[in-house]
C-alpha cells in the first residue's frame, strides 16, 4: 500500500479532477468511502443535486473563516492532497475496508486525529478498484493549522500496519531517499509519443551513466550534451559560478533540476563526487591492457572486506563507489550480457541514498579504478568474469549490510541487483569454466596440484578436491605457473585473502581470485622494456689531468 502526499492551494480544481472522467477516461464510479462527517458531506458521485462547488464549499468551511480573519489572505498551501493505492497483485478492498484505511491515514497523519472535534475537514474519495484520494483543508476548526510534520514518513509508517492486518503485500519503509516518480502527465505524454520510457527517469539513467564514466563535473556536461540531452547551466547572481543544472531530453521543452532527477544527482552532490575541473589524461605507457580489470577487482574485494570494518561512512562510500563500477562494466560488456548489467546497475542505484553520510575520500581506489575501467580495452574472458564474480558477492554483502542498520529501500535495491549479476556470471562462467575442465593438465601435474592444496589450505582441501569445478582449477593453477607463480604459495595466498568457510564451490571461487592475480613473467618483460626504450642521461665527459694530480687525488680518497 502507498500514499503519496503533496500539498496544494485549489479545493474545487482538485474536486473536479476525482469526480471528473480523468485524464484518459480511467475514472469509473468516483464516489465518496469516508469523511469528516458522511452526513455534512455532499456526494456528486451519488447524489445528482450535489455539485463540485458545493463540497468545496464545505470542505473550504473553516479556511474561508481563517481567510476573514487574515484580512482576505488565503492560507498557503491549505490543500492535502494523499491518494493511497494498493500494490500490484493485492486482493480487492470494499469500500468499508477503503473507509477504515482513510480515517487511519488522516488520524496517523494528524489531519484528523481520532477523537479531535476541532479536527480538519477532509473527504476519500474512491473513483478506482485499487487506490483512494484523500482530500483535506488543513484549518482546523479553533482556526490552527494541523501538526502534519513528516506525514508522508507517518502515512507509509501506518500503512506498513494496515498490510499486516488487511493481509495485503508487505511493502517497504520509504526513507525519504527516493528520487520523485512520475507524474501522470508525464507517463501520458511518453505514451502520447510511443515512448517506452518518461523523460525524467530516461534522464536520470543517461545522468547515472555519465556520472559513472566522466574525470571531472565539466566533462560530465560535455558528455551529455553530446549525447544531444539539452543541459540548462544555472548561474548564481551572487558569486556569478554554476550552483546548479537542468537537463531535457533532446526535443523536449521540460527541464528536470539535478535534484529533481535524483537527490544525489544534484549539482553539490555531484561536485562532491567529481573534481571540478577535469582530470588530464594520464601519460601514455607501456602497461598491461588487463591492469584497470584487475585495479578493480582489487578495489571490489577491499570494499568488501570494509562492509565487515564497522565504519559505516566508509562502508557507505565504497558502495557508492561501486555503484558507478556497475555501470562501467555494463559499458565495458557488450553483447548478450549487457542489458542484465545495465539492469543489475540501475537497481542498484538506491543502494547509495541512505540516512548514511558517505566518505567518498576513502573510496578513492575504486573510484578511481572504475573510471579507467571505462577507458580500458575491453578483456573477454576469465579477468572479467573474476570481475563480474566478485562484483556478485559485493552486492549480496551490501544487501546484507544494509538489511543490519533497517536501510528496507537500500537492502532491497541490493537484491533486485543480485538476480542480474547471478544470471550474467552464469552466462559467461558455465562456458568458461567448461573450457577449462576441458584442457586440464595431464595427470601427474594434477596430482602435484593436489599435494600443493592439502599443504596451502589444509582445512578446506577435501572441499576442494571434491568440488566440481577442481579440474578448472587445476588448468588454473598451470596456466598461474607459467606465468610465473609457485603454486603453492599463490594458493595460500589468495586462500587467506578471505575466508572459504561459507563458500558452496570453493574450488571454484579459487579459480577467479588466481585468475585476477597479474602475469608476473609479462609484467618483468614490460619493466624490461621500459628501460630499454628509456632516454638516455648524458654523461660527463672525462678530462685529462696530469699525474701529480691523479696521485693527490688518490691520496684525498685514502
């Protein structure tokens, strides 16, 4: 169930929109369920002597006497508005039920407390199967206005009681983080236009992305108006500096503020996020095209292992960091496994709002590695799977860390990830790690692997061994020693790197941490190579000196 509260300043506008056709004749049978007082409150939905501008009246009843006593000045904003609608699949509500549901709300709420004579005027009315409008005036009658401070956070917080009761599906808390939804105009003009998505949450996925990828808040202009998005600066008259942005999509004559799009896309969070000035590119090297692959699958286990840390700001930070990272590599895989990545990202958004404060600065590895993941050569392969593996994992601990400080939004954010990122490591580990099994050493090389388990991990071998994904992790463990590591040693390493006691496949979790290990044969031939096609520092030429000047400075030496 979910209410949505607004406040506005028209009571017969407002009346003639619920007992109106609607905008695309959806209304049917608009009636009233519930009011201040059934017997004072005129019903055009059932009685054909009642109008609209008579129920505004009497709803209007204690603002226009409060108006008179201000002098002819209307009170701002004296119009609440709240529709309340079931979730999708919930079983049908009779109006006695819809009924209890609205005095509950405008009681919750303080519209109308239970049992307060001086309360609120307000009315419910019905014109769906699946949702009410709840309409008030907010003057009470000794002419004070109501305490409806947080009423959104205490209608979803009544709501929330009223599922359980009215067996209806268990929604989430909202937390106040969630970017604003569409309006009805605007998912009627995308429908108008044969558009699969609004403006504004198009938008805020093109914001998302290129936030993800750019070096600097400059860029991150740059980028989008070349992704023809029309970007509206807004100039500060005190300081004469950009404070602010606007951004529509290309054709369209509506400008969605950053804030508007989401909290975090505003124009501070942003600057928080990015440099103000762009970044130079950084000098051209030989280097190992799979560096920013393995940088950050690095990053991705570090902030892992910081979710356990107990500092929460950090914890935070890296999770929003990762946020980005998701977008990076749903760019940097093309093909079928795209969309589910693309998907696993956007879900994963809401995951960086919460009441948390996040510390950015202790993110600044994997930022970092994420964005030159996005300039990066593409790697196919295990490196990426390693990559997909571990971001797996994260989003599941993130759902979990979540989930332990009552972040509901956030931690179910994390889950609607995770199906994504679990199906796209299906996709490409089963091929891969059936290739592996498929060119597994031969025997006796299988059987020195084996002794090198039982002496590096001793308490997980027989797991190990017995795992099905082992001879995978055998042809691993040979391709790791011709790239010039001793077998034994890489897997204690990478064993002790983090505990294997809750992993299902422990072989198979090896295999993708030795293969995020770098090629240290590959790494010693570029340092050789960088010398050799280092410049060359002149030296001094030698100068002649005469005997008695060598021996004296001999003797200096001595």
């Amino acid at each position: 169930m979910v209410p949505d509260v607004s406040t506005g300043s028209d009571t017969l506008g407002l009346i003639n929109y619920l007992f109106g056709k609607g905008r695309r004749d959806e209304h049917t049978d608009p009636h009233i369920v519930a009011a201040w007082d059934m017997a004072d409150a005129p019903d055009p939905g059932r009685n054909p002597n009642a109008t609209y501008t008579h129920l505004a009246r009497r709803l209007d009843h204690h603002v226009d006497l409060r108006t008179r006593e201000l002098g002819g000045k209307k009170p701002p904003k004296h119009v609440w508005h709240c529709p309340v609608r079931t979730a999708p699949g919930d079983r049908y509500l009779t109006d006695t039920e819809w009924a209890e549901v609205a005095r509950r709300i405008v009681a919750a709420t303080g519209i109308a407390p239970e049992g307060d004579d001086q309360a609120c005027r307000w009315i419910a009315v019905r014109h769906a199967d699946d949702h009410i409008h709840i309409l008030a005036t907010t003057v009470r009658a000794d002419g004070r206005r109501p305490r409806t401070n947080r009423d959104g956070w205490r209608a979803q917080k009544e709501c929330r009681r009223i599922e359980a009761e009215f067996g209806l599906r268990q929604l989430k808390s909202g937390d106040l983080t969630a970017p604003k939804t569409p309006t009805g105009a605007e998912r009627a003009k995308a429908e108008r236009l044969g558009q699969e998505q609004v403006a504004r949450e198009w938008l805020r996925e093109r914001a998302y992305e290129v936030a993800a990828a750019v070096r600097g808040i400059d860029d991150y202009f740059t980028v989008l108006s070349s992704l023809g998005i029309q970007v509206k600066p807004r100039i500060s008259a005190e300081t004469g500096e950009v404070d602010g942005y606007s951004l529509a999509a290309p054709g369209d004559t509506i400008f969605f503020g950053g804030s508007k799009l989401a909290p975090d896309l505003s124009y501070t969070r942003l600057c928080e996020r990015l440099p103000t000035q762009d970044v130079p590119d950084r000098p051209q090297q030989v280097t190992d095209p799979a560096e920013p692959w393995r940088r950050t699958e690095t990053a991705l286990r570090t902030a892992r292992t910081v979710l356990d840390s107990g500092d929460d700001a950090v914890a935070q930070g890296q999770l929003d960091a990762f946020a980005d990272t998701l977008h990076n590599l749903a760019r940097k895989t093309p093909g079928p496994h795209q969309a589910e990545l693309q998907v696993a990202a956007r879900a994963f958004n809401r995951t960086r709002r919460s009441a948390i404060w996040a510390d950015r600065q202790a993110a600044t590895e994997l930022s970092q590695a994420a964005r030159e993941l996005t300039y990066s050569a593409n790697i196919p392969g295990g490196l990426a799977i390693a990559l997909i593996f571990t971001a797996l994992h994260l989003a599941r601990a993130a759902a979990h860390w979540h989930a332990q400080r009552g972040h509901e939004q956030q931690a179910a954010a994390a889950e609607e990830a995770f199906p994504h990122l679990k199906e796209t490591y299906r996709q490409t580990a089963e091929p891969h790690l059936a290739d592996l099994t498929q060119r597994a050493p031969r025997p006796q090389t299988v059987q020195g692997f084996e002794a090198a388990v039982r002496q590096a991990v001793p308490d997980h071998a027989d797991r190990i061994l017995t795992d099905p994904a082992w001879p995978a992790l055998a042809t691993t463990l040979a391709m790791a020693e011709s790239a010039g590591h001793n077998a034994q040693r890489l897997l204690a390493e990478v064993a002790a790197s983090r505990e294997l006691d809750t992993a299902e496949r422990p072989a198979e979790v090896l295999t993708w941490r030795i293969t995020a290990q770098p090629n240290k044969r590959a790494q010693a031939a570029r340092r050789r190579s960088t010398r050799s096609t280092a410049p060359v520092t002149p030296t001094r030429q030698p100068t002649h000196t005469t005997a008695s000047e060598q021996i004296t400075e001999r003797r200096r030496r001595r």
